[in-house]
C-alpha cells in the first residue's frame, strides 16, 4: 500500500521521469519532493519551474550550495547539509523515487527512509551505460568506497537498493528491457503525460531548433567551440536557427551563440516542457550531444535530428563515454551524425 512518496530528484528531467511515475501509479496527492542542487542557482530555479509547470501538488524540500566544485569546504559543507536534511527528512514515506542512481546525495537520503520500496529513474543518456553493466552483474554501489567513506563513518548507507524481487527502475529505454531478470525489476516509462500535452502542432520547414551542450574541458587550451559553432552555423545558413539553451553553459559561450545571429530562447523550463508552449515544431533539431533527444525523438516520432561531432572528445571530461555516444547516435534511423 502506497500511503506516501517521495521523490528526490537534482535535475529538471529526473523531476519529468518522476513526474511520467506519479501520474501512471495516480500518486499526485500523496508525493512530496526534495530538490537536491550542487551547480548554483540556475538549476534550483528550473527545478522550481519544472514543478510549477507539471502542476505538482506535494511538499518541497530544498538542500543546495552555489558551487559544490569550488573547493574541498563547500563539497564537505554541501554534505554536512545533506546529512542534516537526511536526519531531518520525515520518515512515514512507503514509496521512495530516486532521480538518479549514481548519485551519493540522493542514495543517503533515499536510505535513510526504512521499510519503503525504492524505484529508480532515468537521468537520460548516462542509464544507457548503467542500465547495461547492471544487467551484466549486481552492482553494489557506483561510487567508489573513496567517496562512500565520509558518510559511512557517519553511519550512512549509500547503497543501491534491493527489494525481495530485485531492484527496481523506471525507464524510457524499451530496448535494454529484459523479462524476468534474476535481480532487477523493469516498468516501461512511455512518457504518456507529456504525450498527452503536445497535442497536433505544425512544422515550421524554416525552423531548426538547436539544443544546447555545456562543454567541460580538461584544460582551456583544447576548447574550441566558437570554431565548432560557426561550422554548424554555415551549415544552416538558410535556416532561422533558435537555441536552446542548457542552464550549465557559460555566458561567454551565450555571447557566441549571439554574435551568430541565432535566436536564444531563454526559459527556465526544460527543452521537453518548453516546446508544449511553443507553436509549431522545427524541420529538424540539431545538436552536439544532448539527453533531451532520448525523450524529444520519442514523444515527436519522425523527426529528424543532426548531431554534430566535435573532433576532440578526447579532451573533454567524459570524452571516452562521449565519443560512444556518438557512435550510439550512428545506429539511429532518426539521427544523422555530422563530422565537423
């Protein structure tokens, strides 16, 4: 019996993945949510409106800091905050909704709330590679006992959750799905409710919508984005271009999207719940690499999408993983991959 849940989510699409499982279960009056935010105030502030824009109902709980990567004090002062919300955190909830597995933050709370059944989410492109090595061996836990160690002195569990049949998730991912594995337990996330929001819309044959890719060097000297952005634009010269923004890219990179002459559609709402409002769909969509096309190319079946390959992933900080994504993107029917 489902009497109460939680859902604990640190980004816009775990709040839309969350959201996807409380309407299929009709668990509107009975969820609560807890916002966890280390990247500063953009993403609090989209979680804010994602909520407000699914017309969520239940309690809200906040625990976030500026920027968790500053130095080695705010990472310990962020989880400080995490352990007090985690001793602090009502205990009467029987269902518990994870936004994202890898996260350390989330899986203390999660576990602090005895005696409830656990349910995971997607948290787009990275679920591929997790749901894939769990379906290979039961994993633990995906952090290192280096990073573990800090709250298990504190006596924190921050392990992966097993029920009696296994552990379960939520995905969009249909084709990673197997029947009756012996310790994980799929439910299909068809995203009906946004589905159910887009409705019939017209395309726009001069519209591209591009979508927007926070790029993370190893070292300044390899970013070359203004190079990449201008090939791309050459690319759709004869096309009115809008971008779309994600909250984690830098105003100097804003400033270039600018000078090309692009349309910057600013929104505090995610790509997914941004276009419900929009009036017509694009020709296309186009991108570097984004999780927003997992869900876009499922709730628009048929449209097209262009990915455009930088040559230097391997300087990014998740460039091997990246440089897969990549060729993932290859294997699609819907995307085509574009070298620059």
């Amino acid at each position: 019996m489902r009497d109460r849940a939680i859902a604990i989510v640190e980004s816009p699409l775990q709040l839309i993945n969350a959201n996807e499982y409380i309407k299929k279960y009709a668990l509107e009056s009975k969820t609560d949510f807890y916002f966890v935010s280390s990247r500063g105030t953009h993403n609090l502030d989209q979680l804010r409106s994602t909520y407000k824009a699914l017309k969520l109902k239940g309690k809200v709980f906040e625990v976030s800091v500026l920027n968790i990567d500053k130095s080695i004090v705010t990472r310990l002062s962020f989880y400080l905050k995490i352990i007090r919300a985690a001793r602090k955190m009502p205990k009467n909830y029987s269902l518990v909704l994870v936004g994202h597995m890898l996260s350390i933050y989330q899986n203390v709370l999660a576990n602090t709330i005895k005696n409830s059944e656990c349910i995971y989410l997607d948290d787009g492109n990275a679920s591929v590679a997790q749901i894939k090595q769990l379906k290979k061996e039961k994993i633990k836990s995906f952090s290192p006992f280096s990073k573990r160690i800090f709250p298990l002195l504190l006596g924190f569990n921050v392990n992966l959750r097993y029920g009696k049949k296994g552990l379960n998730y939520f995905t969009i991912y249909k084709d990673l799905i197997v029947e009756n594995h012996p310790y994980l337990c799929f439910d299909i996330n068809d995203l009906e409710y946004l589905k159910s929001e887009y409705g019939k819309k017209e395309i726009n044959k001069n519209f591209v919508y591009f979508i927007g890719t926070p790029f993370y060097w190893n070292n300044k000297s390899y970013e070359n984005f203004e190079q990449d952005i201008k090939k791309v634009s050459e690319f759709y010269q004869n096309k009115k271009v809008f971008y779309f923004p994600h909250r984690y890219e830098s105003k100097e990179q804003l400033e270039i999207i600018n000078n090309l002459g692009w349309k910057i559609v600013k929104n505090e709402l995610p790509i997914e719940l941004l276009l419900i409002e929009l009036e017509n769909l694009p020709l296309e969509f186009g991108f570097f690499y984004s999780s927003a096309v997992d869900n876009i190319s499922k709730l628009i079946p048929n449209m097209n999408f262009k990915s455009f390959e930088i040559d230097n992933t391997e300087f990014l900080e998740d460039g091997k993983n990246i440089y897969k994504l990549y060729r993932s993107y290859e294997k699609k029917n819907m995307i085509t991959v574009i070298k620059l």
